[in-house]
C-alpha cells in the first residue's frame, strides 16, 4: 500500500514537473513572435525606426543562439536546477524591462536578456523532462517538445495582438511574469539538484570563434542600412570580426581532433543534407512572420487582433502537419514528404506573390496555411531522415547542431529581408515618385498645396512597400527553391533505434 501511495507520488510530481517545464518550452518560444502583431504600436510609442523593428526578432533569437551551446556545460559545472532557475528569474527580469523599457536601445536590450535566457531554457528543458520519462518513451517525446515549441511560434502574435486590441502593447509581456514564478515554485518544490560527477570540458575556444562570427554578421546585416554599409568604421570592424572568426573556427575545427562540432556529423550524407534544408526552413519560417503581420498592421490597416488571428491558420497546418507526419508508420519513405513539404512551402510563397492591396483576408489564410503545413511535414521528415542513419553516439551532438542552425537560418532570413525591404521601398518610392509632376498632376484637376502633396507621397509610400514586401516573398521562395534539388540526394531513412 505504502509502495503504491509512494509510486503514485512520485508519478504525480515527475508528472507536474513535466508539465512545468514544457510550459517554459511554451513560454519562451510564444515571446520571440509575440510582439509580431503589434509592432506599429510599440514603433509609435518607443518612436522606433522601421529597421529597428527588425531587430525586436533578431535581437531575442541571436542571443538564444548564443547560449543555447554551453546550456549543457552550465548544467553540468553548476547543477541543473540551479542554472534552470537563475535562467527563469533573468528571463523573467528581461520581460519586466520590456513592459519599463521607453526608448528602443532599452527594449531591444530587454529581449537580448530575454533571449540570453531562452537559450538555456530551451534545451534544459528537454532535458529535464526526458528524466521525468521512461527509457522507452524519450525517443517519442523530441516530437512532443518540438511541438510545443512551434505552438509557441505559431500562437505568440495572436495573443499578442488580441491583448494590444483591448489593453496595451506592455500587457503582452505581462502573463510571462506569474507564468515565470510558478515554474520558479514547481523546479524548486521537485526537482532534485543534479551535477555531473566530475568537472565538464567544453571547447570555448571553437565555441568563441563560431560565436564572434555569427554574432559579427548579424550585427552587420542589422546595423549596415543604418550606417551606410562600407562607408561607414563600425560595418568594416564587423566584417574583420566575422571573417576572423569564421578563418578562427574552420582552422580549429580542423586541426583540432575533440570540439563542440564533431567532423564525424560530415560524414553523413543525411545530416548533412538535411540540415542544409533546414536551416533554409528556418529562413522561411519565421522571415514570413515577419513580413506578413506589418504588411496587415502597417500597410494594410488591419487591426492588430485581426492580424494576429490570421497568422492561427498557417500556425493550425504547422503544428497539425508535423504531428501527424511524425505519426505515419515506418513504411512510408519520408523522402516523399520531405519533397511533398518543400513543394507545399514553394507554391505558398508563390500564392503570396499574387497579395494585393485590394484584398480580403482569404489570400492570407490560405497561403498562411499551405506554407504552414508544408513546414511542418518537412521539419517532421527531416529530423527522421537526418538521424536515421546517423551513428547514434553522434545523435546528441547533431540534435543540437541541427536545431541551432534552424535558430541561425531565422535570425539571418529575418535580418535579409529587412535589409531587401528597405531597399526596395526606397527603390519602387524613387521610381513611383517620378511620374509625379506637377503637369501630371494639374491634367487630373489635383491640387499642388501642401496637404495634397504629403497624401501623394503617403500614397507613394504605401504602395512602395507594398511592391517591396511582395518581393521580399519572392526571396524567401527562390531560397527554397535553391535547396530543394538536395532532396533528390537524401538516402531512404533506416528504422530509428
């Protein structure tokens, strides 16, 4: 009886200590998308340029991409419950600093502590979680968590851009807080503290380079429309910093026998492949995001709860797709799906180059949910065709390769388009704008006062944009189009052990 009550308990708490952590999973995945439906409102209020909007994203996942390597080694060196909890409290301190923050510096610092956080959130996480499980069920549970995460990404704006119809952009940070402190309670209450027997090795030195590169082109793709490019010192120090580092990292990686990448990962045919695809999926996932709620918000005028509601039907065929995906028996070739997903997310991209600014919502959704559910079949037959033939020692190492260069292909599809945006506008604005003449004018009875000329230019400016973000929808389906021959190459996937 006591064995039962005892093993009843312990099933209760591994259980509620599951739950909590794959509500972090939640949590810190829904607050890189959540401030998507309402970016007019936090521009206005914090009186922020339209390529600092651009970094409310990149800001959040180049940070995560950061930490997301050295979770392992903090949890290992310092205890995981500790590291997990100082992370809860720092992510939860970044979100407080969003809702305070009153100029753009301030809250784009604020989603750096966030990402900072969600980096070490994320895979300790997954970790804690599969300790709660039998052995015979962690191998299923990397498609429940992968889950939760793109539930995050996909349902973020829409309850962003409800709570900002009603209330305020700040609120949105809000739920995070309470949301932050019973996990706090729960990891204090259940989790036993955990260190590795012995001190962890990491290799800083692989991880530094690799690190100064990314962080240095990203700065660079960031901050280069605003400096002018090459014209300006601080582009040319980035650019010597991302070329250092990278030479720094390909010279370590090989003439160094034991790093944080493994040159075995190479040579695999699969992985490889499959994380180039990826990694270009990554590029499109949430560059579309990013381009489709300022197009209804900004452009368009949709209200931001409308525009957060149509980013759910592209989210239902993401989430949906990759369940049921992950769920076919093993005698379906997942090649097939891999190929049936890239086309999906091709013909999407392709419906959304016909948007018009006289258009209902229907075009949204729909194309919304046909890229929706081309990513994820494909996210769900990658993962088993990349790992099914790779050496299982290697797969740890590969999980975490393989999902930060998808973290890596957002970050930097984001930071594209936005550039490819701004020019654009700027190029289709010159281009509109002269036809617009004063005799032009005068032949269709138009004033040339004041007010009458800032409604042209308003007018020549939307359509601008419009025409620009169209062709930043054209990018991101030339860049699936680019990757999607290596489909051809992928071997049949072997049973998974």
């Amino acid at each position: 009886m006591n064995a039962n009550a005892s093993g009843s308990a312990g099933s209760r708490a591994a259980g509620s200590l599951r739950f909590a952590v794959l509500l972090t999973t939640y949590m810190q995945s829904a607050n890189l998308p959540l401030p998507n439906a309402v970016l007019r409102l936090i521009q206005g209020s914090l009186s922020m340029t339209d390529d600092q909007a651009g970094w409310i994203f990149t800001a959040y996942l180049a940070a995560s991409a950061i930490t997301m390597p050295i979770a392992q080694w903090l949890a290992g060196r310092f205890g995981v419950k500790r590291v997990y909890q100082t992370a809860l409290v720092v992510f939860a301190l970044g979100t407080l600093l969003t809702t305070v923050s009153d100029t753009p510096l301030e809250f784009i610092g604020a989603r750096i502590i966030q990402g900072l956080a969600s980096g070490v959130l994320a895979p300790l996480s997954m970790a804690i979680a599969l300790e709660t499980l039998a052995p015979e069920k962690r191998m299923k549970f990397g498609a429940t968590w992968t889950a939760i995460v793109l539930l995050g990404i996909a349902t973020g704006p829409s309850i962003g851009g409800w709570i900002a119809e009603h209330f305020d952009w700040r609120p949105i940070f809000y739920i995070s807080l309470p949301l932050s402190a019973y996990i706090f309670m729960v990891i204090a209450l259940l989790l036993a503290e955990k260190k590795a027997e012995k001190a962890p090795t990491f290799d800083f030195t692989g991880f530094g380079s690799f690190t100064l590169a990314m962080i240095s082109l990203q700065m660079l793709l960031d901050r280069g429309e605003r400096m002018d490019w090459f014209d300006s010192p601080e582009i040319w120090i980035e650019a010597i910093a991302c070329a250092l580092g990278a030479y720094w990292f390909f010279v370590h990686v090989l003439t160094r026998k034991v790093h944080f990448f493994n040159k075995s990962l190479l040579g695999d045919r699969n992985f490889v492949l499959s994380t180039i695809i990826f990694f270009a999926i990554g590029f499109v996932l949430l560059s579309t995001m990013a381009l489709t709620s300022p197009m209804l918000d900004e452009i368009l005028g949709y209200p931001p709860d409308t525009t957060g509601a149509l980013t759910l039907p592209r989210g239902a065929g993401l989430v949906m797709a990759f369940l049921l995906t992950g769920r076919l028996p093993e005698r379906f070739d997942r090649r097939f799906f891999v190929a049936a997903g890239v086309a999906l997310v091709i013909y999407a991209n392709w419906l959304m180059l016909a948007y018009s600014p006289l258009m209902d919502w229907p075009p949204v959704a729909i194309a919304g949910a046909l890229q929706g559910i081309g990513i994820g079949m494909s996210m769900a037959s990658l993962a088993k065709v990349a790992f099914s033939t790779l050496d299982p020692k290697l797969r740890p190492e590969g999980t975490g390769l393989f999902n930060l260069l998808r973290s890596y292909g957002s970050t930097l599809g984001v930071a594209i388009v936005q550039i490819y945006f701004f020019n654009n506008t700027q190029a289709m604005h010159q281009a509109l704008g002269a036809n617009i003449t004063p005799y032009t004018a005068a032949s269709h009875g138009a004033s040339m006062s004041l007010p009458a000329l800032e409604g042209i230019n308003h007018l020549v400016t939307h359509q601008a944009a419009f025409i620009a973000v169209i062709d930043q929808f054209k990018i991101l389906m030339v860049a699936m189009l680019v990757v999607s021959p290596l489909v051809i190459f992928l071997r049949k996937p072997a049973a998974t052990n």
